[in-house]
C-alpha cells in the first residue's frame, strides 16, 4: 500500500513539471504514454481495490419516551417548513408540544436550524426534540441551546439540582401555580449559587401567586449584583401595594401632585438619588429625554395604582380626564405603564378610552377585551395602529371579535383593497380556527374567503395534533 | 390502490424550485372541488383567475399529469397542488373516476396500446448512410488521435500551468467538431477538479482515464463500452429494440445537475429480484420539464432497456407493467458493495457513479464522514458535509441507506425511518 502511493505520488510530481524535465524512471517507448499509461493503472486500481476505512460510531441516542407525532401532523409540518403558511410554524409548535409529542428524527435538523435562528420557538422545540433532538444537538455546537430548555420529562424532585435550567424553571413554575411559598423557600435555597440569568428568569415566575408574604424576598433582591435582577423586583414590588417600596413610592409622589382649580399640578423631581435607583428607577434618560421628564414617568410608573385615588381623591375614570399642567405626556405615560406592569383592568379600561394601546388592552379581562376590541375595529381606519390594537387582544378571538373584524376587511376591500392583506392574516391567525364556517358563510368575496382558508387550515392542523 | 406518496416525494418532481412554491399556494383543501381518487388516478378542479376552473388530473401509475391551464411548466402547479394534497390525505376517495377522468385515462391506454400493435417500421431514408457512417469515424478517430497528442504533450510539458479554467475551451470545440460529444463532455468537466486542493492528483487521473478510453478505441476493445464513452449515438429505438430486464424497480433517487443552461436529471433505481443498477438520465433546457415520471421512494414492476456496454447501468423504461408496494430495497453490507462496484470497473473502468443499497448502516466518523458497520465504512462525498438529517434518521442505529457511490465518496440518497417510509436526503 505504501509503495503504491508513493508511485502514486511520484506520478503526480512527475506530471506537474513534465517528462521533459523530470523523465520517468526507465521505461519501454514514450515517457508521455508511459505516465498516461501507469497513472491510468492506479486510478483504476484505487477505485476498484478502495477498502473499508476504520471510523469511530456514534453512540446510540436512547430510547424515545414520548408519543411519536401522527403522521399527518408531520406531514403539515413538512408543508408549513417547506412555506406554505410559514407563520404559523410557531402555533403549530406550541401546540404540538403542548401535547408532548416528539419530532420525526429526519426533521430535527431543520427545525433546530430555526431555532437557532428564532429564539422564541426554542421552549417548544424543547419538548419536541424528544431524546433524539438532544442527542442530536449534542453533536452540533450550533445547537447547544437545546440544552438550555425544559424537556417533556413530569416534574421530578432531583429536577432542582440536576435539570437544565429550562427543566428548572418548568419546575418552579408548576411548584409556583400550586404552592407560592414552597416555591419561594426553594429559590432561596439555593439563590446564592444561580447565574444571574436564572436569579431574573426565575423572579420572573413570581408574578404567579404574588402576595406580601413575598416582600422580604424582593426587597432583599432589590440589593442584587445584577440590574435585572433588580429590576424584575422592583416591578414585582410595585403591584404590591402593601410593600415597603409601594409606600417609599407613594411617599415619592405625595407632595409633588396637587389637585388646584380641577387641574392637576406636578413638580417633577429635581434629582434622582440612591434610594430612588436602587428602586428601579433609572437614571439616564434615553437620548432626546429630559432628566425630570423621564424620572418623573418612572416614579409614577412605579407609584402603586392605589396611592392616587386617595392622593387626589378622584376615581380613575375622572383622573385620566383631567387636565395635567406642563407634565400631561409623562404622567400618562407612567399611568399606562403602571396599569400594565401592575395589572390593573380599571384603570387599564379608564386609559384604554382616550389612548388605545394593545398592551392596555391586553390587561383587560377577556370578555371585555373582545368587546373593547370589537367597537375599537368598527370605528377605526385601516392603518398600523389598527394592526397593533388588535394584535394585544388574546387569541382565540371569538364569534363577536371575528364578525367585527370580518366586517371591516369586507369594507376596507371596497375602498383599499391593496392594504387588507395584513389585517386579513391576522383575522386568520387569531380567530378561533374552529369560527372557520362563520367566516366561510359571512361573504363570498375572496378576502374573506382567504381568512377562511387559512382558519380552516388551522382547524385541521389542531385537530391532527389531538 | 397506490399507497400515498409524501410531500418530499410529490415536490421532487417540481421542474425547479418557483414550481414548488406555487403548488404550495394551491394545495389546500379550499382551493379545490369535486376532487377525487380512484384506483390510480387522483383529480380534481382548482379554482383559477377565471370564470371556468382548471381541471386537473394525474395518472399515479405512470405518474403523468393532465390540467387544463395554460401553464407551460411541466407539471404545472395544479397538478402538484393536487398531489400534495392527496399526500396530505386532503383528497376524498371516489368509486369511479370522474367522466372527464375516465375519459383521459381511455385515451392514454389506446396510445399506450397503439405503439405496440403497429411497431415502429423503419422509414425509407432513416437506414444509416454508410457512407456518411464512414466519414464520422474517420472525424472521430482524426479528433481522438489529436486529443491522444495533446494529452502527451501536456506530461511532455507539465500540468503544473493547467491551472486555468479556459485551458481546454479550444480542445472541446475541436472535439464536438470532430463529432466526439462523449469526450468532449468529459474534457469540457475538467475545470471541476481545478477547484480541489490536490487538483494535479485529480488531473493526471483524469487525463489517464482519457488517455485508457482512446486507447481502447484505437484497438477496439470494450466495444460498446467506449464508443458509448467517446459519444456515438444510441437511438432510443436501438435500446429499446433490444433485451428488456424485467423486476420489481426501487426508485433510489436522483439527482439534478446544471450545465450550459441544460438540466440533466438523474434516477437511480435498482431491481428487487435481479440486483441490477439502473440509470434513467433526462435532459431539459434550464426552466423546462425534466421527466418527473420516477418518484423517490416509489416502486413499479416494469421492464428496463439498457444501453449496450459491458457494465451496462443507463437503461430506459421499456414497458411499465404496475406501481408495486413501497418498502426499503434490499441491501448489502459494505464490503458486498465494494465487490459490485469493483466488479462494475472491471466492466467499465470509467464508471464514476453507481447507485448502490447498503445494509444496516451507521454515520461514523474519522475527521470526516463514513457509512459503514462494525467492519468499517465508505467515506461521504465531502459535498455531503455533515449529513444531519441521516445522523438524526439514524440515532446511532443501523439504516438502510441508498447511495450514489462516486470514487470521491457516497452522495447519500435516501434512507427509510422505523415504519419503512422513505426520507429524501
């Protein structure tokens, strides 16, 4: 074998200066033939005499332990990879792994492929990876995210010391729902020793079940190294009205609002000192934001909901109306981030009337959501703003929401037919998939008909993953 | 009935990839009415941008398609909407075919039948002119001798020089002029090697294999083999005319390939009974239909026609008898398929592709890529890269895979998951 490739080789060198100048070791007739001729005898050679190389296998990827997807889900799958309908890639992998199924083997590369690219359907692809999807991650640095997330595995106690953090966070998540203290006496446990991504990830599940009893855990995180950790304390704190930085808050505000002459006066904070920093509020303002202008949102943003009633004494529905001097924008702004960091469905409601924003319709209660939506849609124009109201109203939209919506895309196809595509997707993607008759029979015209289609193709995509 | 084909399967048949987008646009169920299958044929009406829909329908059999739109992609988007909607188990199942189907489908069996009960008389004037025979042998045989010359002179002066992609354009004219296509073709895929790091190794073989094929034809052995290789033409009647091998024929798959605006398509299929590699090669203009009638992963019981040689692998469908039920081909282990092909260059020592089935096989690794089993493995053609959807149908587990074998690796073609449907790789 080795002489051979050294003739090999020498063959090689040979036909690079040429026989000219570097001649064969003596052979019979012409030394061009001559190379021709031996080089033809190894190439055949090489290629008929190839022998099995040694390779080292890859270890087996165990056993699956989750229900394999039925085939026509996996077919649709397919089908929405391959493009068609590619936005709902991610309801289809929501629900697919809400299911605890797992992935044929042959699609895990793609779909890892887009999660690599897509952040947001890495939870889903957790599950659906199956114990394939790992093992096959294992192999691709590319992949290593997959590790991160929580697996289709039930909640096991050994998860809490062992788990991915997405196993983790699954874990204390569940224990959160159902028991608040234990799930709080079991971060502190080990609060110490978490990375500062999981310290914030995991305070973020504290918004389940929130109640006083948590304050001495979040006042203490409000000394954390790591600013999100802070933060997410700090925003946790102010829906408890109750809590020591929800009255450091109210204190704040107390003697900068006056109510004089049915207006309202504000004297806006000159500085901005450790105590207010350390409870959230931040002090560099974004480019093009005054210092007083943007302190003065964040306090107010941070001032439990409550403390204004019984500062100014007036409800909600009249404070909203009210005439601000000078600070009107920022004091707004700050109760619209108050009644969504908070939660809060009055005020949330009361803001909604004179500024329509999708996150305050999103804190509303989900009956009124869809009514609120609905007489929004009917009296709106066709424009970005259309788009984004609705999309904070919760999917599955129902019977009330899906007529008003279908209604004005039938109008709008009248007088702007070009600029519908849009409002139609989004009709299709969040309406309830199982109104598609509804809209199947509400007009023939082929806009609707489209939002039709693509309700079906949900319907038929949700029933296949059942 | 025919077994439903899955998307992969009805996308490869796609003239090119703005086919498959457009099927996809027209494939869901709202789209069409009184659709149908029955027996082998699946049909439908797809509501277009007139008042009329287009009709659409295809013979599963063969496959072939039939739409009234005036599309001139083959087949058009109808036509693969339709299918992938079948294949999504979109398409309700129907007693008797639409009468606009039966139809169709009585025209195409009288034209099948036809060929056959009034075969093909040679036409006065289509007998070969000896004399212009004559006169195309003596061109081959002056172009080969100047191809020999040249080749000599390139050892003579050195390869080291070669290294430019327009080295041979002058010598791939003379070549077609001379009437040589087969050479000329393998001259004019030179410029591919220039692109690999050990290019002179890879040239001097090529050159060596040239030199082996003219001097063949000088002395007239291998007959059919070389002049087949230099490029003299084969009628399809010729092959057609002569033996037929008939078996149940796996459909490996196939592989598309862009030369000078011409598509050339590759299927690869291999015989249950007989063991025998096939080839079915097609060629269309870049943007027109390539023959679409071999679906990956499909079978059919047919009679194949080879082209003459002595490792004879390009054939054409003869007669097709039936779709036969889908499962994994037999396979052999590696070191039985090291035999085939050595037996295939012992044959024909040009071959630099051959279809193959291997038997429980794993991906292994070495630095790069292997398939093989406890014994050892073939390396992957390095344009495989790392083959993840292989590694991830396998899990470590032992596969069939079939391959296209070239003396640079194997291009992995399919393989079958735990409930033996096919994965297109």
């Amino acid at each position: 074998m080795a002489d051979t490739m050294t003739a090999w080789e020498d063959l090689v060198s040979t036909a690079l200066v040429g026989t000219d100048r570097r001649p064969l070791p003596a052979g019979p007739g012409d030394p061009a033939a001559e190379l021709l001729e031996r080089a033809a005898v190894q190439t055949v050679r090489a290629r008929a005499g190839q022998r099995l190389r040694a390779g080292r296998p890859l270890d087996v990827a165990p056993p699956e332990e989750q229900p394999a997807l039925p085939r026509a889900a996996g077919d649709r799958l397919a089908r929405i990879l391959g493009g068609e309908r590619p936005r709902l890639l991610a309801e289809w992998l929501q629900t697919a792994a809400g299911r605890g199924y797992r992935l044929s083997p042959h699609l895990l590369p793609e779909l890892l492929d887009h999660a690599a690219r897509d952040r947001s359907i890495r939870p889903h692809l957790g599950v659906l990876a199956g114990r394939r999807g790992r093992w096959l991650a294992g192999l691709n640095p590319t992949w290593s995210f997959l590790s991160q997330e929580a697996t289709a595995a039930g909640p096991r106690p050994e998860v809490w010391e062992l788990g991915t953090s997405g196993d983790r966070r699954a874990h204390l998540a569940a224990l959160r729902a159902a028991d608040p203290a234990a799930a709080r006496e079991l971060l502190a446990t080990t609060w110490e020793k978490e990375s500062p991504e999981d310290r914030a990830a995991f305070l973020e599940l504290f918004a389940e079940g929130l109640s006083l009893d948590d304050e001495p855990f979040l006042e203490a995180a409000l000394d954390d190294r790591r600013r999100e950790v802070r933060h997410e304390a700090a925003d946790l704190l102010t829906r408890l009205p109750d809590s020591r930085l929800g009255r450091r808050m109210a204190e704040r505000v107390a003697d900068r609002f006056t109510v004089l002459g049915g207006k309202i006066l504000v004297n806006p904070p000159s500085a901005c000192d450790a105590a207010m920093e350390r409870d959230g509020v931040r002090a560099k303002p974004p480019q093009g934001t005054g210092e007083k202008s943007w302190w003065l949102q964040q306090i107010v943003a941070r001032t439990p909901l409550g403390v204004w009633s019984e500062l100014l004494g007036r409800p909600p529905r009249e404070l909203v109306r009210m005439k601000i001097t000078d600070w009107g924008r920022e004091v707004l702004a700050g109760w619209v981030r108050a009644a969504v960091l908070q939660g809060d469905p009055e005020w949330a409601r009361e803001l909604f009337a004179s500024d329509p924003l999708a996150d305050l319709l999103a804190v509303l209660p989900r009956d009124e959501q869809e009514s609120a939506a609905a007489a929004f849609v009917r009296g709106h124009a066709l424009d970005g703003q259309l788009i984004m109201v609705l999309g904070g109203a919760a999917a599955p939209w129902g019977p009330e929401l899906a007529r008003a919506v279908l209604q004005r895309i039938l109008d709008f196809s009248r007088t702007q037919p070009w600029n519908i595509g849009e409002l139609g997707k989004l009709a299709g993607e969040r309406v309830d998939p199982a109104l598609y008759g509804l809209a199947e029979r509400f007009s023939l015209e082929p806009p609707i008909q489209e939002v039709a289609a693509l309700l079906r193709f949900r319907d038929d995509m949700l029933k296949e993953l059942q | 009935m025919i077994e439903r084909w899955n998307r992969d399967q009805v996308l490869a048949l796609a003239p090119d990839a703005s086919s498959q987008k457009a099927a996809q646009g027209v494939s869901s169920p709202g789209k069409w009415s009184n659709a149908g299958v029955a027996a082998e044929a699946v049909w439908g009406e797809c509501k277009g941008s007139g008042s009329k829909p287009y009709r659409a329908c295809v013979d599963l059999s063969e496959p072939a398609y039939r739409c009234s739109c005036p599309s001139r992609k083959f087949p058009c988007k109808h036509a693969l909407g339709l299918l992938l909607l079948w294949s999504a188990d979109g398409v309700p199942g129907a007693d008797e075919p639409a009468d606009w189907v039966a139809e169709w489908l009585d025209q195409r069996r009288a034209r099948a039948a036809k060929p056959a009960a009034a075969p093909r008389t040679a036409e006065p004037g289509a007998a070969p002119d000896p004399r212009r025979a004559e006169q195309r042998e003596q061109r081959v045989a002056a172009g080969l001798a100047e191809l020999e010359r040249w080749l000599a002179d390139q050892m003579r002066q050195g390869i080291a020089g070669s290294r430019r992609h327009d080295h041979w354009d002058g010598l791939v004219k003379r070549l077609v002029d001379a009437q040589a296509p087969g050479v000329a073709g393998t001259v004019s895929r030179l410029g591919a090697v220039l692109s690999d790091d050990d290019w002179p190794a890879r040239l001097l073989s090529e050159y060596s294999l040239l030199h082996l094929l003219l001097t063949a034809h000088r002395r007239e052995a291998l007959t059919p083999t070389v002049r087949g290789r230099v490029g003299f033409p084969v009628t399809k009647e010729e092959v057609l005319s002569g033996e037929t091998v008939r078996d149940v024929w796996d459909v490996l798959g196939r592989r598309d390939e862009e030369q000078d605006r011409l598509i050339s398509r590759r299927v690869w299929l291999r015989g249950r009974a007989t063991g025998r590699a096939a080839l079915v090669l097609s060629f269309a203009p870049t943007g027109q239909a390539l023959d679409a009638s071999l679906v990956t992963g499909t079978a059919l019981d047919a009679e194949l026609a080879f082209y003459p040689g002595t490792a004879p692998l390009r054939a054409l469908v003869a007669t097709r008898h039936a779709a036969a039920p889908a499962a994994p081909p037999p396979g052999s282990p590696p070191e039985a398929v090291l035999e085939e092909v050595a037996a295939a260059l012992a044959g024909d020592p040009w071959t630099d592709s051959w279809p193959v089935v291997l038997d429980a096989v794993t991906p292994m690794r070495n630095g790069s890529w292997l398939l093989g089993g406890p014994s050892g493995g073939l390396p992957l053609h390095p344009s495989a890269g790392t083959p993840w959807r292989l590694v991830a149908a396998s899990g470590g587990h032992p596969l069939t895979v079939a391959a296209e074998w070239t003396p640079w690796g194997l291009r992995p073609l399919s393989t079958w998951d735990e409930e033996g449907r096919v994965v297109v790789l």
